[in-house]
C-alpha cells in the first residue's frame, strides 16, 4: 500500500508505487546545496519596506517593515567578487532574505533596489567603508537582477 497521498511530500513514487519505492522514500533526505553560512539566533530588524507581507518557514516580514529571520536560516553570505568580513555578514543576511522573497514571488520584483539599498546602509552601519558599500551597491546594480529571477531557487536534492 503507498502513503503518498498521505505525506504528500513523495515525488518519486505515484499512487500506483510498490513497497521497494515507498522503503526508498522514507529512508531517503530531501536538502539543498549551496549555502555557507546558518544563522544561530533569530534575528529582528526594521527596514524601509512598508505596505507588503511575507512568510516563509525561516523568513516573515510584516506590513509594517519588520523583518524576522529565524534560527537556523541558511544563506550564501556576499556574493561575487569579494570578501566575507564581519561588516558584510548581518547586511548579507537580511539582502539574501529579500532577494529570497522576490524569486518566491512573495514580494514585488521592484523592491529589489530597496533591498540593495538596505544592504548599503547595513554594511556602512557595520563599519564598511563608504567606497566598498558604494563599489557592492553597483555591482548589484548591473549584475543583480538575475539573483532575483524565479529560475534561482536553489533546487531540492534527494539522497540517496
């Protein structure tokens, strides 16, 4: 007998699956690859984002621009060409949370420079210097977008 239209998380066996398949699934991790860093405490902050909502099982931003991001969130930390430092790490965090919900269609692909913006204003309140947060904001500029394209969801892997 198949479970699958009771877990309705299998994607390898249909209702028509036999028991080998089923053992398979059960035994098996579902993960995903490609990030670096996993956040150890839950974070809050209050950001410029007002009038949009989104809720995911690790990221929930309110109307009113509250922005929480829970214990155990994994992220890439900086991308492209530069250096992970600690002036870079918590705007990185909150960047990547946004750019998160704009793939997930969670909030509207304009908010985008928002989120870059934000990123900005992080890292120069963390200590970066006003050349190097000015050098990131433009090297997202030109080549960010892609990084908010639903074609960038990171994909599910299964093992074994």
């Amino acid at each position: 007998m198949c479970l699958t239209n009771e877990i309705n998380s299998c994607r390898r066996c249909a209702s028509s699956c036999n028991s080998f398949l089923w053992e398979w699934h059960v035994n098996s991790i579902k993960y995903a690859s490609g990030y670096k860093y996993q956040l150890l405490n839950t974070y809050t902050i209050s950001i410029p984002i007002h009038g949009v909502s989104a809720h995911t099982d690790y990221i929930s931003l309110t109307p009113t621009g509250e922005l929480t991001i829970k214990k155990s969130y994994a992220w890439d930390g900086p991308s492209g060409p530069t250096f992970d430092t600690r002036n870079f790490m918590r705007g990185s965090l909150v960047h990547d949370c946004l750019y998160q919900c704009i793939r997930l269609g969670l909030i509207p692909k304009h908010l985008k420079k928002a989120a870059d913006t934000i990123l900005q204003s992080i890292c120069l309140e963390d200590g970066m210097s006003r050349i190097r947060a000015w050098w990131i904001r433009k090297g997202l500029e030109i080549a960010g977008k892609s990084s908010t394209l639903p074609s960038r969801i990171r994909k599910i892997l299964y093992a074994p």
